[in-house]
C-alpha cells in the first residue's frame, strides 16, 4: 500500500497561530512566551484555568464577571419567561 502524500507550506509571517515550544522547569513552571502574553493582554496575578485532555494541558485566562457585562445585550427573554413547563 501506498501512502498519500499530503503537502502543508504556511508562512511563519501569516500564520497568526505559530506554534512555540517552552520548558518546564525543575519547579515545574512556564514561562508563556511575550508575543502570547501581549496578545491576551496577560498580567503579573492573572488567573488561569488549567484543563488536561487527552495529554493536552490548555491554559485558559479566567475572565471576571465584568467581562462578561452586556454580552446578551439585544436578547430577547419574553418568550422564555412564560414557560409552564419549567420548575
């Protein structure tokens, strides 16, 4: 059998998302990478949420609540707030 050959080419200039490798230290620490920290806006003290799946660890920055003001702006709940059916 013979095996298909798939060719990628992406330009280190275009591509928005490159990929960065990091050590993890003998204290198991990590230094997110400048361009990374600039790009979402993270500080000395912010919060992150760490999720592992599938040996995958995802840092994730943990927004506060006011972040999340006005984010069902324009929503309509009318029909919602009528709903026998609900406890």
């Amino acid at each position: 059998m013979e095996r298909e050959k798939v060719l990628l080419s992406i330009k280190p200039s275009l591509n928005k998302n490159a990929m960065t490798t990091v050590t993890v230290s003998a204290k198991f620490r990590v230094v997110i990478p400048k361009d990374v920290r600039s790009k979402l806006k993270l500080r000395a003290g912010h919060k992150l949420v760490v999720i592992e799946k599938d040996g995958i660890v995802n840092l994730i920055p943990l927004k506060p609540v006011k972040a999340a003001r006005g984010l069902a702006k324009g929503a309509n709940a009318g029909q919602f707030r009528e709903e026998y059916d609900r406890f």
